[in-house]
C-alpha cells in the first residue's frame, strides 16, 4: 500500500463532506465499473511495449468526471491538480496525473472503437437486471441542442453536419437528440442523434426495442403508426397528443383523456432538463454528430445520462403550499452538480 501524503493524510480529517464528494460517492455506487471496465479492456492498450499507460479504472472514471461536470481537457487536467476528491474518486494520486493530450486521447480511443455506445448498452442491461428497466410502455420525443452558427472560424464555414430548423417562430441551428424512455420510471432506453432539420417523427423506428405494449409521443408523432417502420406493431396502443386546434373542438371527457396522456409524456422531458440544464450540455462540445453523439452515449453515461435519472438533487425544505421557491430550486441543481 502507498504512503499517503501529508495533504492526504489532513484531508481524511476533515469534518464534513462537500456536495462534490457525495455526490461523487452516489456515482462510484451506482454505477457498474467493473462491467463498464470488461466492455473496454480488449480494446485497451496492455503497456508491453513503451511507457505503461494509466489504469483503465482511473482513465474511465476521470471520463466520466469530465462529463458530469462538462469539462474540456485542458480544464480536467486542472481540476485534477486542485480537487482531491475528484483524485480520490479516479484513485490517482499527485506524483502521477494524466495531463490533457492523455485525456484526449482516451476519448478518441473510445470514438475510434466505438465503445460509447457498448457502455449504454451495458448500463441498460445493469438496470433492467435490477429491475429499474421497465419495457411495456415508452415515450418518444427528442431535443435540439445548439451548435455554433457563426463562420468566422478557419474554414469560414458552419459545420456541414448541422443544419437549422424553425420552432414556433424561432430559428435554431444544431442537432437533434432523440430520446425513448420506459413509461414509468422515466430512465431512457434507446437514443439517437441527427441534424435539427430532420423531423422528429424519422429516427423513431431506432428508439422503440420492440416489446412495447403502449407508446406516447406529442402531436410531431402523429400518424407513427402508418410509416412503414411500425406497421408490423400490430399489438401496440399508440397515444400520441392531438394538435392544439384540434384540441379546441374536444368534449370534456375527450379534453380529460388528453390531459392523462400529457401527464405521463411530460417523464420524458426530466432526462432532457438533467442532460441540458444539470451538466451542461444544451450546446454541442465538437464538431460533427459523431463526436457528440459519442459524448452523450456515455454521459447517458455509462448512461450517465442515463444514470441521471437516478440521481436526484438532495431533498430540499419545502415552503407552506408544498412548492419549493426558486431558490430552493436553484441550490438543488447546484447540490447535485457540485
């Protein structure tokens, strides 16, 4: 075992934990390593020849830790040298530390043999064994994130992989994340990444698995069941959100029934508010769909993302009516990303 060091040693006496350490703590539990490891190591340089490399568990998780917290390689590397606990939760120590061309070269390796998405896989099947994966009912429905649209850059150009959509009256240059997640946990299953110009309802033959019996979307999603994609779902109920014209005519019964289907949609937008708002990612990272579809298959991380609908903000005190104000909501999300 390593001598620690003096700062290690004045560190473990230290009378409370920071919102950074637990929720640190709530991730190396929850989230299954050892499998996650398994799902990389073939791929994974062995140290025979050259320097030896860092240990695949310190590499994944300072990964991970650069997803939860959204940040760039030079910034992962400094946050390294001054925060201990991330140190701890890596298990590197001071004398040894990757620096930011290590950082990056660990995620081109995951890019290049394309394991990001191996590891949502694996965390899915790590919940469903635990029961947290329910398969009779999903909600479709997807998300534009922003990428730059400026041309003031080196090749005086947008990113050719991005395109612009219109959203009521507002125009929006991105992509889009598309996303199915179980109707009653929320906890997304399937995902999938195309230009914003590309109309939700598209990809949706790549979200269901196949085992639904009920599937719920809003008013984008109409007329799902007639594109050739779904016409063999005999057996699925489709309860997708009828247009807000249409909805002006409905009688009260049929009124009711809309608001029912719109309550148990509105589970798909939690993941989009942890993935957008909690770590950060409402603008791509990189350029083109594959380097950010690669970010977000992991950080729905090992379903980080993922793993976001398992972690909640710490419990705050509640005001008289049963609401939290807003700046009992504010320092929730700031007690779960710090």
């Amino acid at each position: 075992m390593d001598q620690i060091t003096f700062s290690e040693a004045e560190y473990q006496t230290k009378k409370r934990k920071t919102r950074r350490e637990i929720f640190l703590e709530r991730m190396d539990k929850l989230i299954p390593w050892q499998k996650l490891e398994k799902k990389v190591a073939r791929y994974y340089p062995k140290g025979q020849n050259g320097r030896p490399p860092y240990p695949l568990p310190a590499m994944l998780r300072v990964h991970f830790m650069q997803l939860f917290y959204n940040l760039s390689d030079p910034a992962m590397e400094d946050a390294l040298y001054e925060i201990q606990s991330m140190r701890q939760f890596a298990g590197l120590k001071l004398d040894r530390l990757p620096d930011e061309t290590t950082i990056l070269n660990f995620r081109h390796f995951l890019e290049q043999h394309g394991l990001g998405k191996a590891l949502f896989k694996e965390v899915n099947k790590h919940l469903e064994k635990n029961g947290l994966m329910l398969r009779e009912g999903s909600i479709v429905d997807a998300t534009i994130i922003s990428a730059p649209s400026s041309t003031k850059n080196d090749s005086g150009q947008r990113d050719p992989e991005m395109h612009q959509t219109k959203k009521g009256n507002q125009w929006h240059f991105g992509m889009k994340m598309h996303i199915a997640v179980d109707d009653t946990l929320g906890l997304i299953h399937s995902r999938d990444t195309t230009a914003a110009n590309v109309h939700d309802i598209v990809p949706s033959g790549n979200l269901l698995h196949g085992d639904e019996q009920r599937v719920f979307g809003d008013a984008g999603y109409l007329g799902i069941q007639k594109r050739d994609d779904h016409k063999h779902r005999k057996h699925v109920a489709w309860y997708i959100a009828k247009r807000p014209g249409t909805r002006k005519k409905l009688n009260d019964n049929d009124l009711k029934a809309e608001k029912i289907k719109a309550s148990i949609r509105a589970k798909v937008e939690h993941p989009f508010r942890y993935i957008k708002q909690v770590f950060g990612y409402s603008k791509v990272r990189y350029r083109g769909l594959a380097k950010n579809t690669n970010r977000l298959q992991p950080a729905d991380g090992g379903e980080i993302f993922t793993g976001v609908g398992l972690v909640r903000p710490f419990p705050a005190d509640r005001v008289g009516n049963g609401q939290k104000t807003h700046k009992e909501r504010k320092r929730s999300v700031w007690k779960l990303r710090f």
